[in-house]
C-alpha cells in the first residue's frame, strides 16, 4: 500500500491537523517510461499554508482531496527508463506519500558523494537556492557591508548569513529563541543575533549593526521589518523573500511605515524561487563544495514517519523547528 496525506478543508488562519487525512492507496501504476521509486525525505516549507489556501497567489492551490505537495528524495525501485536503476537516489516533488511514479523527465539523479540525500532538498536545493539568489541578484552585497536576516537559524535564513561572511560581510541574524540566536553566533559564525521575542528590537539592530543596515534579507514582516527600517543606511536593498508572520493571519496586517524606503533611496524587490531556476547549476557549482568542506554548516530538524508531516509543518509557524524542516518517510533499501 502507499500511505498518502492528503488536505481534506481549508484552513482560516492556523492550520490544524484535521485539515490533512492520512490514506494508504494502492500503489502506483507504471507505464512506459515511468520511474517508480520510494520517498526517503520529505520538505516542509512555509510556502505549503499557500498551497492550502485558494485565495490568488502566485501558484495553483492543492486541490481539495489530493495529495498534498512537496519536495521528496527518494530510491528508485523500478525503472523503465533506461537512466535510471534501481537504488538510485533522485530529487523530485512527489508530495506527501510514500511512493509515487511517473517519467522520468520529473526526477534529477543526485550524486552524493558522502552528503546526506536530504541535502539536496535544502541547504543544497529550494531553500539554499532562495538564499542564494535573493542575497546576490537583489542584495548585492559588498565587503564590509551589514547584511541583517530575520527567520536566521531556519533553512533559508542560515545559508543567508553564511554566504554573507563568505562574501565578507557583517552578517546579523533575527531569531526567536536564545538556542536559536546562540546557534547562529557560536555555531555558523554570524556576528551577532537579534532574539525579537526578548529584545528591544530597534536599539539592539542599532546595538548589532553599528554601521547601519545595507541588506535586509526579508523573511517575517511584521514588526521586525519595521525595526529594520529604523536602521537602514542610505541605498540599502532588501530582498524580499518572505513575510512568514502574515501567511496564518486572517485580517490584513497593518504595514510598517516605507516611509524610510524613500529617504534611504532603498531598493525592496519580491522574488519567488522558482523564477530562477537557471541559476541551479550555478548555484550547486559554488555551494555544493562549500557544504563539503563545512564553510557552510547545515542544521536539519527531522521526525520520523510520514504521519508527522502535519504537525510538523504547523510547527514552522510556531518556530518549533530548529533548522530546516523535513519528514523522514522510509530507510534507504528498506
Ligand atoms: N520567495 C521564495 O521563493 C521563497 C522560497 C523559500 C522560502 N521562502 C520564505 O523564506 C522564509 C523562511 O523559510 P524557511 O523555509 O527557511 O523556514 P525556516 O526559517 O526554516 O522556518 C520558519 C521559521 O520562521 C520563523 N517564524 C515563524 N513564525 C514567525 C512569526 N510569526 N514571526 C517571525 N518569525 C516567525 C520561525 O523561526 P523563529 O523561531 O526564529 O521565529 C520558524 O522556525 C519564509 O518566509 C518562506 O516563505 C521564500
């Protein structure tokens, strides 16, 4: 059988776990030229509370009844498509099931070379790709500038300010809890850490950013972006990436004052991943040696069993999480 979750209503504000139902299908059919192969991983990402809504954005909600979406790794188990074997480990975006099949045009056959596969559905897939292109195509970030970003110990956040370092910057992460901020400093090597639950948010941005602000990697909204803006220095950019705190709200938030944007002749550009995946091979080229020589350190957050996956996403909008997200569906040559 093929256990599945499948969202069954749609939430108004915080998801539940009785919007998922959890359903053991028959397996999936093959036809000619089908790869038939068995989840190892899971992501869970924010982007997913979209999914679950039938408001516009910029992608088609998950049906109601279907399975839900996401990033998988999986084994090969059958193949009929002469580039793929049995045993093969490939990144696709199955969604929340335990097997799934369909061509092979859908998968990409990952070398791993000692990394774990879950690498590639995070720090070296969607979520370090978003930090990477935010940073460079809208950041810019030059020597010696102040990059801040908020969500800091989280998937995207995390790559964020390593990169920034490598790049030679001042890197100061925004995080809600003292493990987190502590992490982010002792542990991936940012500079300082602003914990937004405890502190007085903008005289400890002025505190850890003492040259201003010159990119603000924007992950949350709400009122950290406002503080930030009290702290921005002249020409500063901010990619927009995410504004986590509104995805579960249900009366529309009140915006910070941008009024800072204009007298700071501030640059703020939305972008959304998927727009640039022509930058994935650039991407892997510089980042993936960097994950293997530990320049970029990696932090994941994994539960166990397929059943997990809606408690677990909730948990990203609580910050229950500690790094990037995943559900472990099955063992590697089970
Ligand atoms: N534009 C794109 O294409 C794109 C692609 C990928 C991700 N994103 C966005 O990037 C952001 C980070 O995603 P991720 O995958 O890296 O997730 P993540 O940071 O690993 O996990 C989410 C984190 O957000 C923080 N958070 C949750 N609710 C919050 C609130 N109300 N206020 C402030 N912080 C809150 C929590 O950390 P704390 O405990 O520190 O609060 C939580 O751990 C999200 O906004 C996501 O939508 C955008």
């Amino acid at each position: 059988m093929n256990r599945q979750i499948r969202l069954v209503s749609r939430p108004q504000g915080m998801p539940t776990t009785a919007h998922f139902d959890v359903t053991d299908a028959p397996m999936p059919a093959m036809g000619d030229g089908d790869v038939l192969r068995r989840t190892l991983f899971l992501s869970l990402d924010p982007y997913m509370r979209g999914r679950m809504s039938d408001a516009p954005s910029y992608a088609a909600p998950v049906n109601l009844g279907d399975v839900m979406c996401g990033h998988t790794v999986s084994e090969v188990v059958e193949s009929r498509h002469p580039a793929f074997q049995r045993g093969d480990i490939v990144a696709g975006y199955d969604g929340w099931q335990q097997f799934a099949a369909g061509p092979a045009k859908d998968l990409r056959k990952l070398a791993l070379d000692g990394l774990s596969p879950s690498t590639a559905i995070g720090v070296l897939g969607m979520p370090g790709l978003t930090a990477y292109v935010g940073l460079d195509d809208i950041g810019q970030p030059k020597a010696g500038e102040t990059v801040v970003v908020s969500a800091a110990s989280g998937a995207v956040g995390s790559v964020v300010g390593q990169l920034a370092k490598i790049r030679g910057c001042r890197a100061v992460g925004v995080a809600g809890s003292r493990d987190k901020c502590g992490y982010v400093v002792d542990t991936l090597g940012f500079d300082a850490c602003v914990n937004y639950k405890t502190d007085d948010l903008v005289p400890a941005l002025k505190a850890a950013c003492p040259s201003g602000i010159d990119v603000y990697f924007e992950n949350v909204g709400g009122a950290v972006f406002a503080a930030v803006l009290d702290v921005l220095n002249r020409g500063a950019r901010i990619p927009l990436c995410g504004m986590i705190s509104q995805y579960n709200a249900t009366e529309p938030p009140g915006g910070p004052n941008l009024r800072a944007l204009l007298v700071t002749r501030a640059l703020l550009k939305g972008f959304i991943v998927s727009d640039h995946y022509d930058r994935f091979p650039g991407f892997l080229t510089e980042v993936t040696p960097l994950v293997r020589a530990g320049r970029i350190k990696v932090r994941e957050d994994i539960v166990d069993g397929l059943d997990a996956a809606p408690a677990a996403l909730i948990g990203l909008f609580e910050g229950r999480n500690f790094g990037k997200m995943l559900v472990r569906v099955s063992d590697s040559g089970q």
